[in-house]
C-alpha cells in the first residue's frame, strides 16, 4: 500500500452502521473521517430466522448514504464486513445483493472468531502497550467477543449470542422494566457465559478492555452521573440499574450523558455488561478508541500478518485431523503448478494489489492442504465429511464466503461432480471456482499412488473455455495403467459440467 494511499472500513453491525475513512502514511494510519447510523439490523430479524423488509430498506438506505462518500474510491481500497445479524439471517444474501448496489463495493461476512481477532487487533493497535496479557470486550447488537490476547496477538477468542438490540427484543419489547425481568435477562445472559467462564478466569489477565458503543456509553454515563471518573466498575453498572429501575420504563429513562440514538438499546448493553463483570469477576474495565473498523484498517496494513494468520489455521486444522501433511504439501504444489498454466485461459489469475480481489490461489492453496481432513472421520465418503468440517471450522484469517468456497472445493474434489455442491458460492464467482475445482480434481488425481518422488515436472495443460487437454511426456502413462484408468473416468465425471477432458 502507498503513501497517502486512502482506504475506507465498513462495520455493518447489528446494531449500527460504522465508516472509518483513513489515510495510510508512512505505515501509519491517520483517520480523516468517519460515519455512523443507528440502523439496528438485529431489531428486523424475525422469528422464522429472515430479515424484515423494514430492517433491510434501513440498511440498504444507509449503505446509500455511505456510498455517496466512496463513490470516488477504486475498487479495492473499500473492505466493508458483516456480522453477527448477517451470519444468522436466512435472507442475508438478498441484503447483501442490494447493499452492494447501494454503495458500489463488494461486502464480505466474516466467522465470529474472525470478528474477534480484528476487534483485539483494533484495540491493541489503538492503545498503549502493557505487561501482560489483556481482556478485550465488545459488546455488539447481536453478539458479544471476548478476547484474550498479549501485545498485537489474541491466543483465546469466543463469539458470545448476546447482544444489546437482541436482549432488549427478547426481555424488554414493551420498554417496561423492573427488577425481576433485569435480574431474568442477566441470568439468562450469564448462562451463555457459562461455557468460558472457567477457562477466562484460569488464563489470567493484567487489563480489561471495553470495546464499541455499549461500553463506550456505559462509560459516558458513569461520569456524567459522577459515579466514576469514566472507566467501568461494578458500582458504576449498579448506579445505572437503579437509575433504570427508577424510571420503570425507556419513555420515562432519563440520564446524563445518555444520547437519544443508543437509548433504545442502553438497558440491554447494560445487562449484558452485569453479566460479563460477574461472569468474569472484572472489577474494572477501560474504554478503548479502537473497534472492529480500526482492525479492518490494521489487517489491511498487516497483509504478511494476515497470511499468516491462514497459515496458522490451516496448519492448526492438519494436527487436530491428523492430516498427511507431506501428501498434502505434495498435492498443493501439483495444484499451484496446474492452476498457473490454466490461469489465463480459465480468468483464475490473482490480483494481490486488491483487498477484495479473488484469491484463487489462496483458496486452491488451502484446500490442497485440507482436502483429506474428512479421513479422522471415515474413509467412506470423507470428501463428504470434510465439506461439513470446513463449513462449520472457526478459520481465522478467512471471511465466511471464503470459508465456503473451500469447502466446495473440497466436497467435489473426488468422485461425481455434483455442480449443487457450488450452490453456496456467490453467483459471480461460482463458474470459476467450478473450474478451480477442476485443477484441484487432476492434482489430488495425480497423486493418486501417494509417491513421495512423483515425476510431475513433465506435465502440459491447455485450456480452453469448456475443455481441458493434459499432456504428458512420451512413455509417462504406459508406466501408470491406473492413472490412465483415473483419466478416463474423470471424463465422464467433468462431463457432469460439460467440460471435455482429453489427455494424450
């Protein structure tokens, strides 16, 4: 990235709409503006699991706004993310087609524990450095991350389903409140805390962290009020619950340092804030500057980093599914090999220069590595098996639609060639990455015999739209009947497509 380089990263939350514009300097980051609505996404999510009409028309009205302040940017110098509303909505496609119209850049869905880790690192790399390890909180819309991390680096990330919009739609949709709902809503989100409680407290930390509106609010609140000097305690959090109690209903809540926007939705971030300090035995939390849209900008810059980061999961997935990795490092090379020759042809070429751009490479890469992880559950099928893994692994360092491109590739790397297995891969993409599958179909093929020597070197591709011609060198196949056997099964198979295999 070039000096005064701009760039722009959207959080579409559950909750608000944020847009953080900057210029990168000298590898540094200098914001020159930003944006924020109150859309509250999480409020539209119905009981059949769909987003309202109402709750898309607000967010698609608001990406229009944004848009008109990016509409001058290239493309590529725009990462825009969705959450916690977008990852659980049945209807999220839809939105996700019109939001992009609205403000003219692609929009990516990002894993819980991906949001983590970009949350910690916008915290980290917005504050000071401390000894020792610190806890970072951010209580968003629909969910809450908790992070553990040292420096820049998080080592213990969870994505937790409470949220301020969605403990107020559930425990307060009239706005009324008393002491036995607030203490019904806070036991109820300490009951979805359970599970980490134990291993946050073991693990330890010098500095607790609070990230995003809720805790920035509470925080405002506490001081206003003179309950406290601006950081959040547990008596701060008690002034403001019988405050709420107090005024008996949100017509009647009053309180200083209160905005109009973040009242709706200020008693459920405070009851998800009781049950974390409880949960946590936190007894103070400071407020950081830094969120999800900063890490977004850091990620950017930390590209090495980021990659990384893929290297890590992958490699963390191989050991937890005893995969062979030297037969996967094998099969990886073989690919990255085809995929050069037929790149040009087939439109597979990768554009690194470009944050949003197709990373064909990348994903081949990855799935060559992966595509026998199916195998610690059975062998029959495991191509099967490991579709469902990767569908449902945490994978940092991957947004979701990332995530299920592998998958596909690895759910049709062998055996019938089932073009339904791409249904879960955007529709613009979809005909590559078919054709991607293709590459990884003769790599995973070719090594059919596991040599630890094959003799590959040889090997010719020609390409053309809907057909591929392999060459191979005088003598190689005589030498591998079952190879030979392979191909031409294979052609029936990649006739499924209507794609021509032919070899000579």
């Amino acid at each position: 990235m070039q000096d005064d380089s701009l760039v722009a990263a959207v959080d579409l939350g559950s909750n608000s709409f944020h847009m953080l514009i900057a210029r990168v300097r000298d590898g540094q980051v200098q914001v020159i503006d930003r944006m924020k609505e109150m859309v509250r996404l999480a409020g539209g999510l119905q009981a059949d699991g769909s987003l309202a009409e109402e709750a898309m028309e607000r967010g698609v009205a608001c990406l229009t706004r944004f848009g008109q302040r990016v509409s001058d940017m290239p493309r590529g110098s725009v990462r825009i993310v969705g959450t916690n509303t977008l990852r659980a909505a049945k209807n999220g496609a839809e939105f996700i087609k019109r939001g992009e119209k609205a403000i003219g850049h692609p929009i990516e869905i990002i894993a819980g524990r991906e949001e983590a880790r970009l949350v910690y690192l916008g915290v980290a790399r917005s504050e000071m450095p401390i000894e020792g390890d610190r806890l970072v909180v951010d209580i968003g819309g629909g969910s809450t991350e908790l992070i553990l991390g040292n420096g820049i680096t998080p080592f213990k990330m969870e994505s937790v389903p409470i949220g301020c919009v969605a403990l107020m739609r559930d425990f307060f949709p009239d706005g009324v409140f008393d002491a036995a709902r607030l203490e019904h809503a806070k036991n109820r989100a300490e009951l979805e805390l359970s599970p980490y409680k134990m291993a946050y407290l073991k693990s330890g930390w010098t500095q607790a962290m609070g990230s995003s509106g809720t805790a920035r609010s509470l925080a405002t609140v506490i001081k206003a009020n003179g309950w406290g000097d601006g950081a959040i305690t547990k008596e701060g959090l008690a002034k403001i619950q019988a405050a709420v109690l107090k005024a008996g209903s949100l017509s009647a809540l009053k309180l200083s340092g209160l905005s109009e926007d973040r009242k709706p939705v200020f008693v459920g971030g405070l009851i998800a804030m009781q049950a974390i300090f409880a949960a946590l035995e936190i007894k103070q939390m400071l407020v950081s500057d830094g969120a999800l849209r900063e890490g977004l900008v850091f990620d950017w810059l930390d590209r090495d980093d980021h990659d990384d980061i893929r290297i890590a999961t992958v490699r963390r997935l191989q050991r937890l599914f005893t995969v062979d990795v030297r037969h996967a490092d094998r099969v990886a090379k073989t690919a990255a090999d085809l995929l050069a020759q037929v790149a040009p042809a087939w439109g597979l070429d990768c554009h690194p220069e470009s944050i949003d751009a197709p990373r064909y490479a990348v994903w081949l890469d990855i799935a060559a590595r992966l595509h026998e992880i199916g195998l610690a559950v059975s062998h029959s099928g495991f191509h099967h098996h490991g579709a469902y893994i990767l569908t449902y692994a945490d994978m940092p360092g991957l947004t979701r639609p990332a995530q299920m491109i592998i998958a596909s590739l690895v759910h049709t790397h062998r055996r019938k060639f089932k073009l339904q297995r791409f249904d879960q891969v955007d529709e613009r993409l979809r005909d590559r990455i078919i054709k991607l599958s293709v590459v990884l179909r003769l790599a995973v093929l070719l090594h059919r015999d596991r040599s630890p020597k094959p003799n590959l070197s040889r090997i010719k591709l020609e390409a053309g739209k809907d057909k591929l011609h392999v060459i191979f060198a005088d003598g190689w196949l005589k030498t591998r009947p079952l190879t030979r056997v392979d191909l031409e099964v294979e052609q029936s198979y990649l006739a499924m497509a209507n794609i021509r295999l032919s070899f000579a």
